[in-house]
C-alpha cells in the first residue's frame, strides 16, 4: 500500500512538471484553475460524503459482516454505497452544468467551467464500480489488487491526460484525457468487480444491488461519517480556496507561478505524512492504556513536528532554484520568490500533525469543524482583499495566515482539554 501510495505521489509529480513545460504559464495557470473550480464544485456536490461512506463507515461495516458471513448486511452495506453514488452522480450533472456559468462570474471566463465540467464528469464515470471494487479489495484485504487499481487509475488517467496534451490539444486535452481515463477505469473496475463476484459467493449481483438499493434506508449507515465527511470537506477547502481565490484577481500566467510554489511546499512538508498516519492509531491505544500521558505526548510530538517541518522547508527553500530550473524551466522561475514566501507557512505547518488524530480520539470532531468554519469565514474575504491588494503576496500571507490559525488554535484547544482530561 505505501508502495503504490509513493508511486501515486511520483506520477502526479511528474505529470505536473510535463503539463508545466508544455502548456506554459499561462495556459497550465487556466488548467490549475480549471481543476481547482471542478475540485470546489465536488465538495459542494458529495464527493467528500461518499469517500467517509466508502472509507470509513461502510469499510467498518462491511469488514463485521464479512467475519460474520452475513449476507444481507454485506448486501445492505454495498446497496447503501451504490444508491449515495447514484444521488452524488446526480449532482455532478448538476454541478457540470452550471460550472460555465461560476467560470463566468469569477474569471470571466465560462470557457474555464466547461474544462472544470469535464474533469466533474470523469470523477463521477469512474466512481461507481472503482469505489465499490477498492472497498471489497480493501475488506477481503487484498491489498497489492487495490493498489494496482487504485495506480491504474492514475496511469490511464493522467497518461492519457498528457498523450493528448503532447499531441497538441492544449488544456483541452488535458481535461479530455481524464474524461477518456476514466471511462476506461470504469470498465476496468468493473471486469474486477465480476471477477471477484465469481471468486466470492456472498458477493451480489449488479442486478440485486440496484434492487436493494431502492429499499436500503440513508439514515441507516450516514451517520457513522457525517461528521467525518464534513471536516474532511473543509479540510479539502483549504487545499482547494487558495488557487481558487488567486484567479479572481490575477492573471492565469501569475496563478501558476503560485501554485506551483504552494504545490512545492506542500511536497517538503507531506514528508510529515506517515507520522500522522500512526497517530490515528497510537492515540487511541494512549487513551486506553496510559491517559495521564496523552497530553504530554500530544504535545512532544507537536513540537517534534513543528521543529522538523521547520528543517524540510530549510532544506526545500535551497534546493528551490536549481529545482525549478531543472523540472520546470526558465519561465517557471518567478515561482521562487513565492516559495522564499512560503516558509513560515511550511515551518509552522508541523504544529498540525496531530492534531486530526486527536480531534477523532477524543471525539472532538465537532469542535474542529467550527473552528475550520470561523477560520474559513473570515479568511475568505481577508484573503481576497488581500490578493486584490498584494497579487500574489496576498495569496501568500492568506494561505499563512489560515493554516498557522486554525493549526494553533486547535492545538492550543486540544492542549488545554487534555490537561483537564488527565486530571
């Protein structure tokens, strides 16, 4: 699984430097606010509903029920999973449609909404059997198969996303080969699923899935990731906003050089990743064993976080120049400076590491959720007056500003209720 994880990581890194050097800024900057916009319009649309649902409720539900072969509630568990994607595909009709028309109002441009539409198309074609055959793989717990569906998604998707690019359909291309990938996932995803019905009895039909479907209650299985779907969809929020907001107010030439620099940032500190990965389960197990040093704990590790996110964006802020240079090209380094901008945003950013397997262990996710929303809340016009005052320098303070104070607020937060907890 890290295996395929780490190469999914390589190829988008890799696809991005090819769409860089040959759309050029201005015309990748059209395509990072394309998929950004086509990003936004997922949140809004379920996306973030439907991976908690797939992830994480029915994944606990569908794992009891396979132990205890119980084929009505693995059916039941699958038939609720088909009729959320089925609403979900709905809304991204929806949401392909009016698309052009945000484009319009935001960038002036509706031809960036129908590229947007496109890429909300080829989620919602591969999203069917691909969540339902990754689910059951990940169950039966098969995972060298999820992990080689899970990178042919990747492949098809972006290989193809590119051939077009070089053969000269532009951005146009670009989106299209997503679109093109997906359907190809899609039958792909379900030659795995009929494969794996054959090799597995309790497995239904398509036929008896689509008929349960009709009768199986939302309200049965929704709750378990409502609130987990929630904070996830702020979280993409703010992976999402800052491109987003960038383009309102400054050329798409100039909204690539940001987010290229943001994208490089983030790289340095995803490194921090695998450490947050084993607090999801080492805080629980602390808040089992030994609660009295839950607190302690939390904290050390924060601070050991911080102080290391400090060194990886050091170390990436001096490799910056020859790294641009050489992956990028000569018209790509403007980005730089943006990146020297960045550094209080990747050097506080380890603060936060824990903080997401906390909130959970504590059951605490409510609180996280309305501090994202305040911070969101407010951050969203601060930042666009400053972008519409500073250009790029005002996406770099705002993109600074929001993650250093919803990190520390939270931090602090989790800080003061666990000291209260131990004693």
């Amino acid at each position: 699984m890290q295996t395929g994880s780490f190469a999914t990581g390589i190829i988008q890194a890799l696809v991005g430097v090819f769409l860089a050097r040959w759309l050029q800024p201005e015309l990748f900057g059209v395509f990072a606010l394309a998929f950004s916009l086509a990003s936004l319009i997922s949140v809004f649309v379920g996306a973030g509903v439907q991976d908690a649902v797939a992830q994480d409720a029915m994944s606990t539900v569908l794992s009891e029920a396979y132990v205890r072969k119980d084929r009505a509630a693995i059916k039941d568990a699958l038939a609720f999973l088909v009729k959320i994607t089925f609403f979900i595909a709905i809304l991204a009709l929806i949401g392909t449609a009016l698309a052009p028309l945000i484009a319009k109002g935001l960038y002036g441009s509706s031809k960036i909404g129908v590229y947007a539409g496109v890429i909300i198309l080829a989620v919602a074609s591969s999203t069917f059997f691909f969540s339902l055959s990754t689910l059951i793989l990940r169950v039966l717990y098969r995972i060298r198969a999820m992990m080689l569906l899970t990178l042919s998604d990747q492949v098809v998707r972006y290989g193809l996303s590119l051939l077009l690019v070089f053969l000269g359909f532009s951005v146009a291309g670009a989106v299209t080969g997503h679109l093109l990938g997906a359907v190809v996932i899609l039958f792909i995803s379900f030659f795995v699923w009929e494969n794996l019905r054959k090799q597995y009895s309790f497995l239904p039909s398509l036929r008896g899935l689509l008929g349960q479907a009709k009768k199986v209650s939302v309200k049965k299985y929704l709750g378990f990731s409502g609130w987990i779907a929630v904070d996830r969809n702020l979280a993409s929020l703010y992976a999402i906003l800052p491109v987003l907001l960038t383009g309102v107010f400054v050329a798409s030439s100039e909204v690539a050089f940001f987010k290229l620099a943001f994208a490089y940032i983030n790289v340095a500190v995803s490194l921090l990743g695998p450490v947050s990965v084993l607090l999801n389960v080492e805080f629980p197990k602390m808040k089992i064993e030994d609660s009295a040093k839950l607190s302690q704990n939390f904290i050390k590790v924060s601070f050991y976080s911080l102080g290391l996110s400090g060194v990886l964006t050091a170390v990436a802020l001096l490799a910056a120049p020859y790294a641009f240079k050489f992956f990028y090209g000569i018209s790509f380094l403007p980005s730089v400076e943006y990146v020297y901008g960045l550094f209080v945003y990747g050097a506080l950013f380890g603060i936060g590491v824990g903080l997401g397997p906390m909130w959970r262990a504590v059951n605490k996710v409510k609180v996280s959720i309305l501090i994202n929303t305040i911070t969101l809340g407010i951050g969203v016009p601060l930042g666009l007056f400053l972008i519409k005052n500073f250009s790029l320098w005002g996406a770099v303070i705002m993109v600074t500003l929001w993650f250093t104070i919803s990190h520390f607020v939270s931090f602090i937060y989790l800080a003061k209720f666990l000291k209260k907890y131990a004693n």
